[in-house]
C-alpha cells in the first residue's frame, strides 16, 4: 500500500513538473495595431495568427489602439509586445523627440513591412481643391495616439500653415472621419495607411458622394529638409478608389514592425521567421503583406537599429543588415 502511494506521489509530481515545465515556455505576446478602419489592426490580426500557430508555445493576439505613438508607448511599457509604426514616429520614440520628449522608447526594427501613404480626403462641395483650400475649413488631423497626427502636422507645417490658428481642427481615427465627413460634421480628413484603406473605400462607396484626395507630395522636400529623409514623393493611382478622377500625388512613409530591445533573440528571430516563411496566410487577410519582401529589408531603411533576431534571420537568407 505504502509503495502504491508513494507510485501515485511520484506520478503527480512527475505531471506537476511537466505541466509547469509547459507553462513555463508558454508565450503570450499582443499585437500593438491600430484602428479598426485601417491596415494595421486587420494586418496585424494576420501576424497574430500566424505566431500563434507556427511559433511553438506563442499565443499572439492583435489589440486596437490609436496608432504608431499609443504601440511605441505599449513597447516601453515593459509588456511583451511587438507593434506596428510608421517610421518617422518610431525615430521620435527612439530618440526622445516631439510626442516622446523626455522618454526615450529602446526600440530595434524586426521588419520593414509596407509603404504607408498619406491621404488627404474630401468630397464635391466643400471648396477644397488644393491644400491651401484646407485653411478655415474643419479638418480631422487624426487620432491623438497615432502617427497619422504626426505627419499631418508636418505637411500643415510644411506648407506654411498653422495647425491650431489656421485649421479647425478634429482628432479621429479613420472610421471616424469618413463617418464625421458623412454627416457634414468636417470637410476633409487625413489619414496615413496602405491601399486600399477599408474606411476610405467606404467613402469612396457611398452613393452621393464623389471623394477627392488632396495633392501634396510638393510638401515633401521641406519635411524631409527638417525631419531627415523619411518621406517619399509617391502616387495613390486613380484605380484604387471610387470616383477618384487623377492619380494622387502624395507623400509616402515606411511602416517597420518593431519591438523593445530588450526582446531576447531567439523570441525575435522566431517572430521574423514565421512572417516571412508564411507571408501568404498574411497576404490572405491584407494584400499590402504583399510588400513584405526579403529585398526591401536593408540597413538604411529604418531609422531604429536593426534587432540581432532579425539581423540572424535575415543572414540565413543571404540579406545583410550589419
């Protein structure tokens, strides 16, 4: 009877130690998106389910939030999180400029991931047809914790425009001001993302409405003279929306995907791998994932210093970053 226990003991600890053993490998990581009218949440959906099922023990989910500043501000938090941004915001981060002065954020660059290009939207009918015709007018400039905020004060600057004195000024996210624009609430918005942006198309839908975007990439040059050379001139073609009747001369930012450096290296390289081996069931939630691509990723085409992981992973492919 004795030795009948003590079989039993030995067995139950023997289940204890495995089950702690599991658990110990166990990851939990969040997915820092954005909006639910952009790329980033339903893209980052893709990503999360990807490192869910093909990095053994992670279980990834992707969590909306304001944009680039809020995921730069989850990274620093110290929580196990990988995070979309834009480029020019995760360079204020990394240095502890503008939005994060005072609060430098440790970053390290995981993946360049797509161009983001800024859309600057109206309708017929609100006297808006150059970016000068913005100034009075209601405009959204995006939410508070996202880098489309960022950029859009930039180009405001750029063109010699106050953002509080010359503009009436809104703060939504991109679902928001296509549905503020909607109800005559604002007369233009502007928005940072992929092609196509769900919520633009949306408007872009809309019966009555014929959309108008907003020409600025003459803008460029003087963002980058004081920013560094972040932006691109670039083109939204006339195809991808609705109603557009000319190709949209604009500016265009990287999006990288980004972690804290603190990220160990193997969980990095793990994370870079699964995207890149299964771009595919990403590309199937958003085409944008199609511009994830081993030729894009290069040393200079991030501002924030490339992570070990991704450097490792990245050699086995025959791509440099160091």
């Amino acid at each position: 009877m004795e030795t009948s226990v003590k079989q039993i003991l030995r067995l139950m600890l023997v289940a204890f130690l495995a089950i702690a053993s599991g658990a110990s490998m166990a990851q939990n990581i969040s997915v820092a998106t954005g909006g639910t009218g952009g790329v980033y949440y339903p893209m980052g959906g893709g990503i999360a389910a990807v490192l869910s099922k093909y990095v053994p023990g992670m279980q990834a989910t992707a969590e909306v939030t304001g944009g680039s500043v809020d995921n730069l501000k989850l990274i620093n938090s110290g929580k196990p999180y990988v995070g979309f941004s834009m480029s020019d915001a995760a360079q204020d981060a990394l240095k502890g400029e503008d939005k994060f002065k005072g609060h430098k954020v440790p970053l390290r660059t995981l993946a360049i991931l797509y161009p983001n290009r800024m859309h600057v939207v109206t309708v017929e009918g609100r006297g808006i047809n150059s970016f000068a015709d913005l100034k009075g007018k209601r405009v959204s400039t995006g939410s508070p914790g996202s880098a489309t905020e960022v950029m859009a004060f930039r180009l405001i600057e750029a063109a010699g425009m106050d953002k509080d004195k010359d503009l009436k000024r809104e703060r939504l996210g991109a679902a928001e001001s296509v549905n503020a624009i909607k109800d005559g609430k604002i007369d233009a918005f502007f928005w940072v993302g992929g092609l196509p942006t769900a919520a633009v198309s949306d408007l872009a839908s809309t019966p009555g409405t014929k959309i108008k975007m907003v020409d600025h990439a003459n803008l460029v040059a003087a963002m980058n003279k004081k920013y560094g050379n972040l932006y691109v001139e670039d083109v939204i073609p006339k195809s991808v929306y609705k109603g557009m009747d000319a190709d949209n001369h604009q500016a265009t930012v990287q999006n990288i995907l980004v972690a804290n450096e603190s990220m160990d290296e193997k969980t990095a390289y793990n994370i870079v791998k699964a995207i890149f081996d299964h771009k595919a069931d990403i590309v199937a939630v958003h085409k944008e994932a199609e511009n994830i691509k081993l030729e894009n990723q290069k040393k200079d085409a991030t501002p924030v210093p490339w992570h070990p992981g991704a450097i490792k992973y990245m050699a086995e492919k025959g791509v440099k970053l160091n």
